[in-house]
C-alpha cells in the first residue's frame, strides 16, 4: 500500500500542527516583554530562564523565533525583541512567509 497526499494538505496539517504552539509560545513572550517595558529587571538570569521554560514547552514552535533581551545603559533588561529567521516558503507551515510573530515583532531602538 502507498500513501500519497498532496502537497498543500501536507502543508495545511503541518500549520495546524505547529499553530497552537506558535500562538502560545509568542502569547507568553509577548507577556515578558510588556513586564520588562513596564518593569526593567536588573536579574538578567531570570528573565533568560523565564524565556527558556516557555522555549521547552513547545520545542516545535522555539526552532521558528529568535529573542533578544534589550538592556539599557545601566545593563537592565528593558525589552525582547522577537524575530522570526523564514524565508518566504522556506518550511510548508509557514508557506505563506515570516508570519510566525507577526503581532510582537519589532524592532526598537533606545
């Protein structure tokens, strides 16, 4: 017996797949960077291991989206800065380009 499927239901079962993590991991890390916008933290230790519990939770969703801990000139943690390094249709789930933290990614200059 050979089992063949299509290309985009390859694809649409791949986002929904990784959707739900995505969405969850980029909620929380939205949420650490309005703490830091609201609060700067001079521990840097604890916000990376905040970030990287999130980041084992959903090891499928962390491969997509890079962060970066902003500090400012007295070396407090004052923003994250989220990306995410796909090119447009590098991988099938995200075909339709780079929209994985398409509501927190930005960039900031201080």
């Amino acid at each position: 017996m050979v089992l063949c499927r299509s290309a985009a239901r390859w694809g649409a079962e791949e986002r929904a797949m990784l959707g739900r993590p995505m969405t969850r991991l980029t909620e929380e890390l939205a949420k650490i960077d309005a703490l830091l916008r609201r609060r700067p933290a001079t521990e840097i230790g604890s916000v990376e291991r905040r970030i990287g519990r999130w980041m084992d939770k959903d090891p499928s969703a962390a491969r997509w989206v890079r962060e970066e801990i902003i500090r400012d000139g007295a070396g407090r943690a004052v923003d994250l800065e989220l990306s995410c390094p796909v090119k447009e249709g590098e991988h099938p789930t995200l075909a339709k380009g780079p929209t994985c933290c398409g509501r927190t990614a930005r960039k900031r200059t201080l």
